[in-house]
C-alpha cells in the first residue's frame, strides 16, 4: 500500500502513504463520488507521522513545499483553529525519504449536486 485515499461525501479525508516515493494526490481523488461532489480546494487539519529519514509536503505544480517532517510527531491544526490552506486548489504532494509513514486529515471545500436543505 504505498498510498490509500479514504473519502467521505461532505466532511473530511484522510490520506495515508507509506514507503519511499512520491504520491500525488489530485482534487478528484479527494471526492467521494465526483457525480455528487465536486472538490475545488483542501486545506490541511492534521498530520501524524514516523520516518527514519524525511517526509515533504508539497502543494500544486513544483511543488510548493509546506511542511518538511523528520523523525516522528502529530500537529493539530484544527484544534489551534489553523490549517495549513496556502495553495489550497493545488495536488497534495508527498515525498517519503528512505522510509515512513504518514496520515494527513484533509478539509474539503466543495460544491454538491445535492444541495443540503431545511437544516
């Protein structure tokens, strides 16, 4: 499994990538069913994470880098009511360095085909 993208129709998503290598991770991989939500932007709540060398983070073309992880730890953004949202309408970016795991949660900003109504 050297990544698994779980996706839930109008909360959050959870990457998980493990190996060296780099995975990219469009907007469309982001959406539950692309017939009922449409992905424009995805901001970054929570990365828990262990690699024996290091883990990027990178948004949109080049990439831009964002976070750049070493050895192990988790950071909340939400509960400090952050997110990491710079570049937000570009492809999650991970490069996994000689070896690791990560788990990132991801906020969507998206429109539905079915509208929430009477809420």
């Amino acid at each position: 499994m050297p990544h698994e993208v779980v996706n839930n129709l109008r909360s959050t998503s959870i990457i998980r990538a493990v190996d060296p290598g780099t995975y990219t991770i469009t907007l469309n991989n982001l959406s539950s069913n692309t017939q009922l939500e449409t992905v424009s932007a995805v901001n970054i709540k929570r990365v828990v994470w262990s690699t024996n060398g290091s883990i990027t983070i990178g948004r949109g073309d080049g990439p831009t880098l964002m976070l750049a992880l070493h050895n192990a730890g988790q950071m909340y953004f939400d509960e400090l009511g952050y997110s990491i949202a710079n570049t937000n309408t570009g492809n999650v970016v991970v490069t996994i360095a000689t070896g690791g795991s990560i788990a990132i949660e991801v906020s969507k900003i998206a429109t539905y085909s079915t509208a929430l109504e009477n809420i």
